[in-house]
C-alpha cells in the first residue's frame, strides 16, 4: 500500500483482514477510480471482478450460461465463477437499475472466444444488445454486447 500512495493513489481504507481469505484494502487512483488490493498467494495478479447488480445469482448464471467458468466459492464463502484462476464476483448494488458500465471509469470487460461473429449471432438470437456489431481492427475481430444489467462486454477473437 506504501508504493501506491507513493505512487500517487489515495489509501481509502486501510489494510483490513478478511478472516480465513486474505488481506484487503482499498485505493484510488489520481482519476478517482477505487481499487480493492487484495494478497491472496493462491492468486497473485489480477485477482477479480465484482459487479453490483441487482440479481446477482442471475448475473452469475447469465455469465455462465454465456461464457462458461467454473461456480464456485471463495474460501468457501463468496459465490462466484472462476475463469483460469481470475475470479468474477457480483453482489446486490442496492438500487433497482444499476448504472450501465458504458460511461464508467471501467467501461467494459473483454472476453475471447473462438468466433466473434458467431458469438454475436448467439447474442443478437437471445435478444441481447448489440452495441457495436463485429468488426476488424488488424488481426483483432470484437464487437460489443451489453447485458441485461447494462454491463459492456467486449468479445475479441485474434486472427
């Protein structure tokens, strides 16, 4: 937390421990993004992604069902999906329409599958928003999606 703030980030709550998982504590960055800081030796790096949804057991499922990952429990305690070792976590936001991720300081979350334009067609078949249809960037191929929950999701594919 000391090379952080040297960093310029602001150490909004101090280190804390999370009996039976690991250290955690909270910065912002000098654009006013809060982080969570997390020391968990099972999992050095990017650790996770938490939502604030309204349903988060939905949220979870749709992910599932949309992106596979493994159900499983943190420690044994937090719900969440597992996708090679990097967590993804969603938990009630209090509010009965979140704010979409579209105009946040975090905008969207990048998956890869193996066809962007099939993925898409997936997508656009279950009635969900297409923001941005496929397109090709050099070898890259991603287009946009947004879920129920007004979460930006960006599907790559390299070619």
């Amino acid at each position: 937390m000391k090379d952080f703030e040297a960093g310029g980030a602001k150490i909004v709550q101090a280190v804390q421990d999370a009996p039976g998982l690991f250290p955690y504590g909270y910065i912002e960055d000098p654009w006013g993004v809060k982080i969570e800081v997390v020391q968990d030796p099972a999992q050095l790096g990017f650790h996770h992604v938490h939502l604030r949804v309204k349903d988060p057991d939905a949220t979870l499922k749709w992910f599932q069902e949309s992106f596979g990952g493994e159900r499983s429990k943190l420690g044994g305690r937090v719900d969440g999906l597992r996708y090679s070792g990097v967590w993804l976590f969603a938990a009630p936001s209090g509010a009965d329409t979140p704010a979409p991720s579209g105009d946040r300081a975090i905008q969207n979350m990048a998956l890869q599958v193996a066809s962007v334009d099939t993925a898409t067609a997936l997508f656009k078949s279950r009635n969900i928003k297409i923001v941005i249809e496929p397109r090709s960037l050099g070898s890259l191929r991603y287009s946009f999606i947004e879920d129920t929950q007004g979460i930006r999701i960006e599907l790559t594919e390299q070619h």
